[in-house]
C-alpha cells in the first residue's frame, strides 16, 4: 500500500509570508552608537540620532510619524491648499503616507485653509513627510514648535488682565506683570476666538491585598471657556483674553453680569474698532480634524498618600485633558502663516 504521503504533488519552495530583511550591505551604521539600521529610517533606532544620507536610502526611507516625548518642542507637517481636486489614487497614497483615513485627507484637503497632518519629533522626519507629500503634488511646510514661536516657558502667550482703551488706543494690562503696552487699534492686525475645554477626573483609591484597589470615590470637573487672541504688528508675542480671567470694566454700561456673554461683547468691539485686522474663528469648526495631528494632551498627577485609619491606605490620582496646547498652536500657526504671505 502506498503512503499517503506520496500522492502529495511537489509544489517548488515555499514563498515566505513577510517580506525579506535587508542585506547587510543596505543597512546604515548610525555614527552616534555605531548600530545598524534599516535603510528606511530616517533617525537611529536605537539612541534617536538622525542617520546618515546615501542615495540607496533616499528612496527607500519611510517616515516613521514618532511624536515628541512630552517635554520636546515638535516638528509639523502643514498641508497648504491643493491647486486642483487631488486624484483617489493620490489621496490613497497620502493616507497611507501620514496613517490616517482616506477620508481623513479627503476633508483635510477640502477646508482649502493651511492644516496640519502630521507631528514628528526630528526635523529630519517631518521634511521627509514634506518630501514625499510634494512627489504626490501636494504642498506641504514643515515647521518647527520654535518657528511657531511655542517655548517650555510659555511665553509666547501673554494673559491680559484687563484693558483701557478711547476711539483710537488700546492699554494693555498684563497678569501677574506690571508691564503695561499701549497700542493703536490699527497695530491689531490678527485676531483668532477659541474655546478652551479642560476635563479633570478624580478617583481616590484604597489600597488592599486583592488585584484591584477598592475605588472609594470619583469626581469629574468640565471647563469650557471662550478665549481670544489678538495679535500686534510691533510685538510677536500673542495676547489673550480669557472669560475667566478678565477685568470687563472696560465695556462700562455695556457690561453684563455673564462673563460668556462679556467676552463676546468685548470681541465685538474690538473687532469693530481694529479696522486693518484680519478675523479668523475656524478654530471650533476645525477642532475636530486638528486632533488627527495635534490631539489634546493628557497629565496624570498623583495626589499622594493618606490615612483612612489603623492599617487602611488611600492614594489619589488626578487626570486632567486639555486643549489649550492644541488652540495656542493652531492661533501661532495662523499669526506665522499671515506674516509669512
């Protein structure tokens, strides 16, 4: 009898399931560690440094899209308007470029204003995304967070305490600061509302033996608050009003005993008055899309240790998620683009 194994037909080698490596001839030693790595890298795996360029590499690097850690200034990807309808085919290729939808692109591209697609944390990666966007026939920028004017130290943005102004000056007073800045209302030449949202959740934990600690008590806080940036000719630094924060004596009769309602008084206003300034209130619409690249950011902060009685441990913990990062990028953005015109 023969074996069942005989009658199977000879088939040739089996093709593999992955794609082959690369010969050690094609990978790249990185000059900082001395390691190898792929030529479809643009910076090291191993210790982050950018990697040497060879012209094999130059067509073989794929952008990686590795954010900043939190305490990094990033690099962005701008998508400028397209000139025409861009193709499914290219539009595919953008998507799998930038891992984001198909349709994600296809509404990034229709809002014909500048948006960002991607977040990187070399500039050498976000030129590479430039790079491969333009061989598609898209116009993209990369910019640096320090190019938007954005620092660790926050002072780029300057909160306004409260103003006093006549038909034809404005007195800026600064919290937290005596400098006091007088400017023309023809000096405001940008100014761009938005809405700061921030949720806080509390959760205080006892501590026990088990896999998970016994959870004695839970509190969420929402903040929604409506901003407002302006910007000056002779100052690069952005000026914001915040609802909450803001001394409204100067709409004398005018004002009102909501601070929401206030604010929007005061935007009236100052729009009316800064004849040469241009008004840009996209932010809220774009919200949304803007968090495929620059979503909002995320601290856990712990509360500490306390004691609930003999033998008995809680621990707090407090999340907060804000988007006040993601609204003073897009209103740098904005401010930088018009100057750059």
């Amino acid at each position: 009898m023969p074996k069942d194994n005989e009658n199977i037909p000879f088939l040739g080698p089996i093709e593999p399931s992955e794609p082959q490596g690369f010969s050690a001839e094609q990978m790249i030693r990185c000059e900082e560690c001395l390691r190898a790595n792929p030529p479809t890298r643009v910076s090291c795996l191993y210790c982050v440094a950018p990697l040497p360029m060879t012209e094999a590499a130059a067509r073989l690097r794929k952008p990686v899209l590795r954010p900043p850690e939190k305490h990094q200034l990033g690099y962005n990807n701008i998508l400028l308007p397209p000139d025409q309808v861009a193709t499914e085919e290219v539009i595919n290729e953008a998507a799998a470029l930038l891992k984001l939808s198909a349709e994600n692109v296809r509404e990034l591209m229709s809002q014909n204003v500048p948006m960002p697609v991607a977040r990187t944390a070399s500039r050498e990666e976000a030129e590479l995304v430039s790079a491969r966007l333009r061989d598609l026939g898209l116009d993209c920028l990369a910019v640096g967070d320090g190019e938007l004017g954005l620092s660790f130290s926050d002072n780029s943005v300057k909160r306004v305490r409260s103003m006093t102004f006549d038909d034809e000056r404005v007195t800026i007073y600064q919290a937290g600061a005596a400098e006091v800045t007088e400017a023309t209302w023809a000096d405001i030449v940008l100014i761009v509302p938005g809405r700061l949202f921030e949720r806080r959740l509390e959760i205080k934990e006892r501590k026990t033996r088990k896999t998970e600690n016994e959870i004695l008590d839970t509190s969420e806080f929402f903040k929604d608050e409506t901003v407002i940036d302006f910007y000056l000719a002779r100052h690069s630094s952005t000026w914001r009003v915040s609802a909450a924060g803001f001394d409204f004596s100067c709409l004398g009769r005018e004002k009102a005993l909501v601070a929401n309602e206030n604010i929007g008084k005061l935007q009236r206003l100052i729009v009316s008055k800064a004849v040469n300034a241009q008004v840009d209130d996209s932010y809220v619409r774009m919200r949304n899309l803007l968090e495929l690249a620059w979503g909002t950011q995320t601290e856990t902060q712990p509360g500490g240790w306390r004691r609930e009685g003999p033998g008995k441990l809680s621990v707090g913990v407090a999340t907060t998620t804000s988007n006040e990062s993601q609204f003073t990028r897009y209103s740098r953005l904005r401010y930088v683009l018009m100057n750059h015109r």
